[in-house]
C-alpha cells in the first residue's frame, strides 16, 4: 500500500479545507488523510472514523491520484468500472428518460443491454460515480401555456416597479382560497422504522373552513375571511375588498393577483368594481398556481397546522388561526419562502407528447 507523504502546505490547505467543512462526509475524508499521513495505521483509522478498509483506501486512492478538490467532491466521478465510456453514456441517456423506477430494473438493462452483471450495491455504486441520483420528478400542469406566463411575469414586473414608485397610494395582493378539511390532510411523509405502520386517524371531511386570503408581498400584510357554513362566492369576495378597503382608505390603487374562479366574475363582484374603480383584478394565466404567491402560504399552513390529529374541528380551527394570526412569528421562514420569485417551464422543456394535447 502506497503511503501518503504531505508537505507543510499541503497539510495547512487540507486542515484549513477540513475547518471550512460543513459536511460530515467531506469532514471524514480530510480527517482521513491527515491520520494517515501522520503515521496511523490503516487499520486504526477505519476504526476511528467507522468506516471499512475499502473505503478508506477508495479515499487515499482518490487523494493521491485526483487531488484534493476531487477528495472534497462528494459526487467524483471515477472509473466506472465494467462500463466503457461509450457505454455509460449509453445508461444516462437511457436514465435521462425517466424509464426506470428503481436500481433492480437499471441492473436488469445492463444485462440486457451489455451482458454486464451488478450487484444490488454494486449498480447503486456505479450510478453514484457517473452522476446519477433518485429523486422525484419535477410535476407541472401541462394545460399550462409557458408564453402566457412569461407574458404575465412581464407585465407584473412592470406593476412592481410602478407600486414602488407610487409609494403608499398603491398596494399589492394576492388572493386566493384554502379549504382545509378536518381529518383529511393528515397524510403525510416522514421517517418510521423498518417494517413499521405509522397510523393517523382520517375523519369523513363533511367539515370544511373556507379562507379566502390575501397575501401583500411588499410587507407581508396578510388578512383574509374564514367562513365555516357559507361557501366562497362573489358576495364574500366583495367583503374581502371592502375589508382591503376598510384597511387602507388612503390607497388609490389596489392590484390583486388571483385566478379564474367563477365568483370573480358575477354580477355582485362587477357591479361592485365598476363603483370603485381604485380596484385591479389581473388574473394569473390558467392553469398556473406557480404565479400565484398565496399558494405558497397555503402549502406553509398544511405543513404547520394541518399534518396532526385535531380532536374537533373546533380544533382544527385554533390551529389555523395560530398560524395565520401570527404569521410575525415565522418571519425568517418567510422571508425565504414568500419572495417573487417563479420557476416557469420553458416551452422547449415541455415533452413533445404534453405539447401536441396543449
């Protein structure tokens, strides 16, 4: 086994390196080097770091031959071993596809394909070193239609630059509904033992709040209705503006982003504009909840008040509210979560068999 000599500068680069790490993993490797180059044996360090030969001499081998910045990348791609060059792009081509679900049926390709057999942690080794990871795929309304959006971010770049000229005489939302329904949204992901059943109760979900929310991106003002027997309608959305009103009488304009629900649209809610000319109604364009900012809060209240058993629906209520009515408290959440920012899916991205049925 070929020993690991450092120089002086070598050993400050890669102690320097090993302080700045965040990442156990990469900490490990640094760690690694240094206890071996200090004259431990190969044996020891294993046992120190908890890890097996193999791995240990996977680690020098990459130092010595790749140099640090290789040892520090956790996704190096080395030899891909059985597969030839031609042939491993053969696989992220065939991966790229989305044709395969799991590492048995990459295995059982490869077989086919090239008469290359793999273990079970062999392949799932193979496919970390060129480059391939599991991971959901990205879902997207393919009713959607990508220049509309971009026309739409747009347009509503130009309303942001005008509000923030315009100062306090013009305010920003975007509205939307939630309908949690008690003892429904209990299903969720998390972490269980293997072989273990996680049971949460579920009830009928006959009992339904209904929120009609609006959200102001400019300072994170939110307010809304919470109706418990009545739907929303055109005559609720109303109240919503006269709240908005109420809030800020000294506004001259007032823009608000929703969708295309029907009740935007009645008699009520027309009659209504046309007396009070101060509101905007801009629609997203359909099919596009991603351009509407206020979905964003709906997924944030499910996650904090909505994944738990609530006894009552009177209970469930107080867990909403003590998520909506203190919003102040989950500002640096926020901050991050709430920005105007919004992944558009480019036309030429959209599969060829979604575009056609568009």
């Amino acid at each position: 086994m070929k020993p690991i000599v450092l120089t002086a500068e070598q050993r400050r680069q890669i102690e320097r390196r090993r302080k700045e790490t965040l990442d156990r993993r990469v900490y490990q490797r640094l760690t690694a080097v240094l206890t071996v180059a200090e004259g431990k044996s190969r044996g020891e360090v294993a046992h120190l770091l908890g890890i097996g030969l193999t791995q240990l001499g996977e680690w020098l081998r990459v130092y010595r031959n790749h140099g640090l910045a290789a040892l520090c990348s956790l996704h190096y791609q080395g030899d891909p071993g059985k597969l030839s060059g031609r042939q491993v792009d053969q696989l992220k081509e065939k991966v790229s596809t989305g044709c395969f679900r799991n590492s048995a049926q990459i295995r059982q390709w490869l077989q086919d394909t090239f008469g290359v057999s793999y273990t079970p942690s062999g392949v799932k080794d193979l496919l970390r070193r060129v480059g391939v990871s599991y991971h959901k795929v990205t879902g997207f309304l393919w009713k959607a239609d990508p220049v509309k959006q971009v026309e739409f971010v747009r347009k509503h770049e130009r309303q942001k630059a005008q509000a923030r000229r315009a100062g306090a005489t013009t305010r920003r939302y975007y509205v939307d509904a939630c309908h949690p329904l008690w003892g429904l949204d209990l299903v969720f992901s998390c972490w269980l033992l293997v072989g273990q059943r996680f049971l949460v109760g579920m009830g009928s979900g006959r009992k339904r709040l209904n929120i009609l929310g609006a959200y102001c991106p400019d300072d994170q003002e939110y307010l809304d209705l919470r109706l418990t027997r009545d739907n929303i309608n055109g005559e609720q959305f109303v109240n919503l503006l006269r709240l908005l009103r109420e809030r800020h009488p000294e506004v001259k304009k007032f823009i608000l982003y929703l969708d295309n629900a029907a009740y935007y649209g009645k008699p009520t809610v027309l009659e209504w504009l046309q007396r009070h000319p101060e509101f905007h109604l801009e629609p997203v364009p359909p099919y596009s909840p991603n351009l509407n900012l206020i979905e964003r809060l709906w997924k944030f209240l499910r996650q904090k008040a909505l994944t738990r058993w609530h006894q009552t629906f009177e209970a469930m209520q107080e867990a909403v509210a003590g998520v909506l009515d203190h919003l102040d408290e989950y500002r640096d959440e926020l901050a991050t979560l709430m920005v105007e920012e919004f992944r558009i899916i480019d036309e030429h991205e959209v599969p060829v068999e979604y575009r056609e049925m568009a």
